[in-house]
C-alpha cells in the first residue's frame, strides 16, 4: 500500500472512532476529518484510503439527492470500533478479511 494512503487511513479511523456520526464528500473529508499538522492531502489520496476502508468494511458511501458521494462509519459491520483501531494502528492489520475477490484500490 502507498505510505500516502497508509498515513490518511490511519488519520480517518482515528476520526471515524472520535466522530462516530461524521459523514462528509471526499472533498470535504480531506479539507475537515485531516489533521492540520500534515500537508494537504490529495483527492485521489483520500479516494483511495476511502476505498480501502470501504473494502475494510468500516467506510460505506451514501449517493446524494445533489449527486455527491459522501462516506461515513458503515452502520452494519460488526466490532466496527475493533476495527478502526486496528486500522489507526496498522492499515493493512485487515488485509485478510478483505478477501481473495475484493481487493482494496492500488494507487498508482
């Protein structure tokens, strides 16, 4: 995995675990949910992070009535703050629950 998209992934589960309710665009995840003591992420940065959440099973996507995708805490995973802990500590610690057919995004 692309350390970029290592470092994001850490940066979201620790803000998924302290905002459990926070649900907001890619745009908006990179300008808000990212601390400020790290340069500005790029938007296929956080797309892919997001991806590889998602792929995780602790990210879902949401479509908008106004045509956005926005992202929050997927609502039916099971042991969800386990997870993001494991996530905040080491991205790739649930490598093996995503599973042979679904991979998470490579960055390129």
């Amino acid at each position: 995995m692309n350390p970029e998209v290592m470092t994001i992934v850490k940066h979201l589960s620790r803000y998924l675990r302290n905002h459990p309710d926070a649900c907001d665009t890619s745009e908006g995840i990179a300008r808000w949910w990212i601390d400020a003591d790290l340069p500005p992420a790029p938007a296929a940065t956080v797309e892919a992070a997001l991806g590889w959440m998602s792929s995780c099973g602790v990210v879902e996507s949401l479509h908008a009535a106004d045509g956005r995708t926005r992202y929050r805490r997927a609502s039916e995973a099971d042991n969800l703050d386990a997870k993001l802990d494991a996530l905040a500590d080491d991205p790739q610690a649930l490598m093996p629950q995503v599973g042979a057919h679904r991979r998470p995004p490579r960055v390129h």
